[in-house]
C-alpha cells in the first residue's frame, strides 16, 4: 500500500497586489509544517506541488525544515482552481458589491463555489467536472506510480484537497464547499492506495497549529 500527503500551502497575501505570494505567516506555517513531516518521520519517494507560487514556496520551505533533499515536480493539476476570477464573476453577474474583507470574501466565495460544483457556471475556471477530475487523476498516477510501501509528499491547494476528498468518500458534489471552508493553512490530509483503490485516512490534521503555534492557525 502507498501512501500520499496533500499539504496544503501556507497562507497567501489576501489583499495585496498579488495573491499568490505566501504572507510572512505563510512562510511560518510552512517551516513548522516541514518540522511537522520530520517529526513523523515522512520520507517522500516523490515529492509534487502546482505551478502556483504559494504552493511551490510552501514545498521549498517545508522540505528544507524536514531536512530532505528532494526535487520537486510540478503538475498543473494540483493547482487551485480561480477563486478570486470566480468571486469576480459571480458579484458582476448577481450585481453583488466585490467583497473587501476576508469574511466577506468568504461569504460571496460559498456562493460561487455552490454555482460553479453544481455545474450553473463555468466561468473562469472552466468545468468543476474537468478541475475535479483532473485532480483525482493526478492523485492516481502518483498513488500507482510509488509502488507497495511508497511515500508522496503533494503541496496542493485547499479546493483541491477539498474535491479529492469529496470524491474519496463518496460525498455530493455539494460537500466540497463545506470542506473547502475548513481547509487550514499547511494543514496534512493523508491518503493511501492498495489494490481496491484510493481511500482516504485523515483529512485536515493540523496539530502543529496547536499549543505555542496556536496565533499560526488561519484558513485564509
């Protein structure tokens, strides 16, 4: 059986000029989620990330504090779907003001997201279906390419963690808001692969948020 780390990256820049640039909390998240990896003793076989900025800093970060020496690939289908293109679109198409906190933000993001996975709008990020499985043909060929007794490390995105997870069990199209919206910042969800397939074993740990790093813990 092969096992497989979605990680998701630490927190991004809401509100400056450019998102996707991990916060000086983000940079944190992901040194205490490499010391994370070593405490548990995890020593990828293979290691992916997005192409996005966060999710590639986030890896470089965390491997470097778990002390492994790496390479990292990078595959376009771990990458985040178009949160803010699809906000955007939802507050012209409903004649909605742009949200200008983070709650806000939330609040029109649930909104857009229920459209977008229930198929009434495409928009910027193409098809849920096309995002959505894309991801999960991702996690296959890395989970069947590791071989009986393999490890992956994946820094991914919270909608794709969400979607995966979803999928694994067997949950409404309608569950991936609901999990999106929990989602923490470099937060560990696990998920192993035998002979009947994909299955998922933990989702969203985040116990290194706790205690002294207790102020790290954020969802967005």
């Amino acid at each position: 059986m092969s096992a497989v780390y979605l990680l998701r990256h630490g927190q991004a820049s809401f509100g400056a000029e450019d998102y996707d640039v991990l916060s000086p909390t983000g940079e944190l998240q992901a040194k205490v989620l490499g010391e994370e990896l070593r405490a548990r003793g995890v020593v990828p076989d293979q290691a992916w990330s997005g192409t996005l900025s966060r999710q590639r800093a986030t890896a470089s970060i965390a491997l470097a504090a778990a002390g492994l020496d790496v390479e990292v690939g990078q595959d376009a289908r771990w990458d985040e779907y178009d949160h803010i293109g699809l906000v955007t679109a939802l507050a012209q198409r409903e004649d909605v003001a742009p949200p200008t906190s983070p709650r806000e933000f939330q609040a029109v993001l649930d909104w857009a997201l229920r459209d977008w996975v229930a198929g009434s709008a495409a928009g910027p990020a193409g098809a849920f279906e096309d995002f959505s499985g894309g991801a999960f043909d991702a996690l296959t060929e890395v989970a069947q390419g590791l071989g009986s007794g393999g490890v992956a490390v994946v820094f991914t995105s919270g909608g794709v963690i969400a979607s995966l997870c979803s999928r694994l069990l067997g949950l409404s199209g309608a569950a991936v808001v609901a999990l999106n919206r929990v989602v923490v910042n470099a937060a560990v969800t696990k998920v192993v692969h035998g002979r009947a397939g994909a299955s998922l074993v933990s989702f969203n740990e985040h116990g290194h948020f706790e205690g002294d790093k207790r102020e790290l813990l954020t969802y967005r």
